[in-house]
C-alpha cells in the first residue's frame, strides 16, 4: 500500500509545470494522495486546469489568498467533495519586482505589507481554515521556504525577510496545532529555475553557485522536494513538526564565503 493511500491533500500555489507546488502535487499522488488544486486568476486557471486534468480525480478552484473569504470558500468545498482534509501544501510567495532588484533599504512599505501577506500570513490563514477538516484523524501542513530567511541573499531582500517570518510562522503554528494531531513543517530547497525564481536578479549565477559549491556538487531536483514533502505528510513523519527540513544539495551548511551570486 502506497504511504499516502486515502489521504486528500490540498495544493496551494501551481503555476505551471515547472513549479514545486506540481512537484509536490505528482510525489503526493504518486503516494495515493486524492488531490484538491487551487489557482491564482484566470491568468493561470487553463494551464493549472490542463495539468490537474493529467490526474484523475483532482478537483481544481480559484484561490486569492489575501482574502479571506475565497479561503473560507476552498475549505468548504473541501469538506464537501472530499469530506476533509489531511494535507496542507502551502507553496504561495510574491515580492513586487522591483523589490528584487534594488537595495533592500529602498523597500516601500506597501511592497513590505503586500509580500509578507501573501508569503507568510497566508500560511496562517490557510491553516485555521483547514485545521477544522483535519481534527478527526490528524493531518499534516507543508510549506516552502529558502535558505534566504537564514542568511543574506543578494537581491533576495524583502522575500528574504518574508521566509524568516513565513519559518517563525511554522514554529508557532506546530505548538498551537500540535494538540490537535496536526503537523506544521517547512522544506527549504535549493535554487529551481521556477517563474518566481527566474525574477531575483542574479538567479542564474546564484544556481551555479550552489551547484558548484554544494557537498553533491549539483542543483536541487524538484523532484527531490516532491519526495521529502510527501514524506512529510506520511505517517513515518509522524514525530516530526515545526522543523526547516533542507532539501539543497547540503549547500547549507556550507561557509558564508559561498553565498555571494
């Protein structure tokens, strides 16, 4: 029996198939996981749709996680079409452009308010709408994050900031959920060329140089992600919450020297 078997997961944040969230969602599936995929506007709603439908059964619906109302809304339709939830996948980050590209002192503090809603308050409003469908029988919360919630990133900047609370976050969300048989933990992966990667300045090099410098001496395979988030939401993970799993190659544990893109 796969580890997943009659489990129902709901994906939050697939763009298209380059995305982790998709990787995550294919590893789950792989695993005997029923899926429930959300998207952001109609922007992206025939490209999700289009891989959704390569698995059978998988429900898809519209999600802007900066109002409550629509989160409130995928919840419900998760207690009706699946009559619950044990998995969270929470693969939602956005920092206007510019804040990428300029000095991190330049932040604007709409740009400020707006990135660490959507990357980390989300996970927040999320979890409190889901815990209820996962009460019965316990459940398990997965969300992304990277290396540049640690440490300085060049032009990582204000998402840097984001994934430090988005981590502090997890840890908080562990201790208040954990007597509900509800799991909170976090995959910090190396640099994948997704379209949100590919807007920091200076990705490209940035990879190298992970790649280079990493005791495996390659870049993060999406896929890896995949396997370790569903090991996560397996039962032989059943002991472990509100940890920073990496999932880098082993690039952090390396010296500061190495970081500069």
């Amino acid at each position: 029996m796969t580890a997943l078997a009659g489990k129902n997961a709901l994906v939050v944040g697939v763009l298209n198939r380059y995305s982790l969230a998709w990787a995550i969602a294919r590893a789950l599936h792989e695993q005997g996981a029923r899926l429930f995929i959300t998207y952001q506007g109609e922007r992206v709603r025939e490209s999700v749709q289009k891989l959704a439908g390569t698995i059978d059964g998988t429900i898809t619906a519209p999600l802007d996680v900066t109002r409550d109302e629509e989160i409130d809304q995928v919840a419900a339709l998760a207690r009706e079409q699946m009559g619950g939830l044990d998995i969270l996948i929470h693969a939602v980050a956005f920092a206007p452009a510019e804040t990428l590209s300029r000095a991190f002192i330049e932040t604007p503090r709409d740009a400020f308010r707006a990135t660490l809603d959507i990357s980390a308050y989300s996970l927040v409003a999320l979890a409190r709408a889901v815990a209820p469908l996962m009460e019965e029988r316990g459940g398990s919360i997965v969300t992304l994050t990277y290396l540049g919630g640690e440490r300085v990133v060049p032009n990582y900047n204000v998402m840097g900031v984001a994934k430090a609370a988005l981590e502090a976050c997890v840890r908080y969300l562990a201790f208040d959920l954990g007597p509900r048989n509800i799991r909170v933990n976090a995959i910090s992966s190396g640099p994948v060329s997704t379209a949100a990667a590919r807007g920091i300045a200076g990705f490209l090099k940035m990879e190298h140089l992970v790649a280079q410098s990493s005791p495996l001496r390659r870049k993060t395979d999406p896929a890896e992600v995949g396997a370790t988030a569903a090991f996560l939401c397996s039962d032989a993970a059943r002991g472990i919450t509100g940890e920073v799993l990496h999932v880098d190659c082993g690039y952090n544990i390396m010296g500061t020297g190495t970081l500069a893109p």
